[in-house]
C-alpha cells in the first residue's frame, strides 16, 4: 500500500471534504469539524474533542452512522487514492 504522511493528509483534508460534501451532505456535517489526529497502519484516527472551540460535548457521534463512516474512507480514497480505516477518538 502506498503511504502517506498525516501532515500529507491534512493538506489534502478539504479536498477530502469537499468530495464528501459531494457525496452526501449529512455525512459531511458529521465530519467537517474532526481533528486528524494520527495516521499509523491504514488507519486515521479522528477527534471531535476541541476545548477551545467548545464549552461543553460537541461530539455528535450519535448521530455519526456507519454509511457516514464508509462515505468519509471512500472521499479519502477518492482524492488520495488510499484505502484508509478511520477510527473516532
């Protein structure tokens, strides 16, 4: 599998997003506010925890369904070329 770097990754993210936006707006929302916070072994793990964005949970992952996940893995392959796990902190 080809690599990439997350710093690589970061500077793709709003392409990412805007595929995803393409794709399905709902999932969109439910993902345009997450940190990357690492890239090891294929897999991208996610963080919707900002204290100094928020004061109290803004995590939504209720509201985060699976299908939202794969659409997420599928922009990311899309734009990258690159089959990645993603995991929420």
């Amino acid at each position: 599998m080809t690599q990439i770097s997350l710093a690589d990754l970061k500077l793709q993210w709003n392409q990412v997003l805007d595929a995803l936006l393409d794709a399905d707006r709902i999932a969109w929302l439910a993902f345009f506010d997450a940190r990357l916070v690492s890239l090891n072994d294929g897999k991208l793990l996610l963080s919707f925890i900002d204290p100094q964005k928020f004061g109290g949970d803004h995590n939504f992952k209720s509201v985060r369904k699976p299908e939202h996940t794969a659409k997420l893995a599928s922009a990311i392959k899309e734009v990258t070329g690159l089959n990645l796990e993603v995991i929420e902190e």
